[in-house]
C-alpha cells in the first residue's frame, strides 16, 4: 500500500445497510424511552 490516501485501496469489507442500521437505532431508542417514560408514569401514580 504506497498511496494511504488512494480510496480505491480501502475496499470496502463489511458493506452497511445505513437505512436499516438508522430505524433499528430509533427502534431501540424509541423503547428505550418508552420504557422510561412508563416508569416514570407508575412512580408519580405510586407517589401520589
């Protein structure tokens, strides 16, 4: 490898599919949160 800044020499080997690597982080984040939020929800009711 004698050009380091040649990007034909930087082949690619673990193609992503960047759209469905993006929904599953929402996905997980989106439960995440839900799950949160839900026991947020359930501690105010418990305290109240």
């Amino acid at each position: 490898m004698e050009n380091v800044r040649d990007p034909r020499q930087h082949i690619n080997e673990e193609p992503r599919d960047d759209l469905m690597d993006t929904a599953v982080g929402f996905g997980v984040m989106f439960g995440f949160m839900f799950v949160v939020f839900t026991v947020a929800v359930v501690v105010k009711f418990m305290i109240s």
